[in-house]
C-alpha cells in the first residue's frame, strides 16, 4: 500500500515516502489498523529501509502534527483535553489524524461546545482515534471487516475495497484514510477526512 494526501503541508513533513512494512514493537494483543490511501495509487516509489524510515521519525506524535500545519483544531482540541502530555509519552501509539477540514464537516458551533466541556466529550471523542501500539499500513491488509479497540474503549470497523480504506465508527459514520505511515518518535499518524464518533 501507499499513502497518498493531497494536503501540501503533510506532504512537507517527507516523513516517510511509502506505506511499508511493520516496525511495530510491542503491537498489543488487538491489532488496530492502519490505512492506505482513499484514492487510486500513483505509481510506485522505493520502500524506504525500516533503520532510514526510524531515522526520518525526529518528532514525536504532537509536534508531527503541528508541524504539518494541517491539524490545528486537532491541536488545540488535545491542549483543552489536556491529552497532549500523554500523546508526548513513550507510547507508541497510532492516531487517526483528523485535517482541519474533516472538523469543518461537523455541524455548526460542534467544536466550540466541545471545547467548552473538554474533559467529558471532547475527550471521549479524541481518544476514539487513538489505537495503542504502533500499526503501519501494510498490517490492515487481511483486516477487512475487523473491529479494533480505540483507547476510548470503543471499536472502530475496518473497511477496505480495492486500494481504499475507511473506517466505520460507532455511530453509523465513514471516514476515509487520506495518508498513511507519517511516522513519529512514539508511533505513527494516519490521516483521515472525518471525525470519527464513538457514539
């Protein structure tokens, strides 16, 4: 699989330049997924060795994100959550990413009352895309159709068709991976378009 993301600023990071092979090292018991792209491959590019994919990791998990430029209501949700030490912590994690445009899909005045009550919710909500351990892409690809544990407690479901891949939450909805294998100091960032929710 490969990622694909049409969001210039994540692109910037060059973080990693494939979807390749696990370097999960304490992967729990679930495996959670990872994705591939929502949209058609282009064509390929050299898998980077696992020792130069570690060695392009220089940040952890919340500092990749900021520094991507694209997620900054992700960003300011986990600051109000207080969720970013934890997210800084040796994990290794893997987080669903939502853009800023997937929280712009939310109903008007959504993310204002959330951040107005950012323990209860907010926090509900931001833990949902987070999976414990470090999931890359190429482990989702016999997972169609599985549920994996989020940290919330909650599952999402894993849907893949062709070289697309989205994920079901619990409420009925469907988001759509658009990066795959941004790799952090403490895990590894997968992209995608909307909010997941719990419930």
């Amino acid at each position: 699989m490969r990622r694909i993301f049409p969001v210039a600023a994540v692109l910037a990071l060059a973080l990693t330049t494939a979807a390749c092979g696990s370097t999960d090292t304490d992967t729990p018991a679930a495996p959670a997924p990872a994705a591939t792209s929502a949209s058609a491959s282009p064509s390929p590019s050299p898998s980077p060795s696992e020792s130069t994919t570690e060695a392009m990791a220089t940040a952890d998990i919340v500092d990749t994100a900021v520094a991507a430029g694209d997620f900054t209501t992700l960003a300011a949700a986990l600051t109000a959550a207080g969720l970013v030490e934890t997210l800084k912590g040796p994990g290794p994690f893997t987080v669903f990413a939502p853009t800023d445009a997937a929280f712009e899909k939310l109903p008007a005045g959504t993310v204002d009352t959330l951040l107005k009550d950012p323990t209860g919710d907010l926090k509900q909500i931001l833990t949902y895309h987070v999976v414990p351990g470090k999931v890359m892409a190429a482990d989702v690809l016999t997972m169609d159709g599985q549920k994996v544990k989020t940290v919330q407690g909650g599952e999402l479901t894993i849907n893949i068709e062709g070289d697309k891949v989205s994920l079901t939450d619990a409420a009925g909805g469907t988001s759509n991976v658009t990066a795959t294998d941004v790799e952090a100091t403490n895990g590894v960032i997968h992209v995608i378009d909307t909010v997941l929710m719990p419930k």
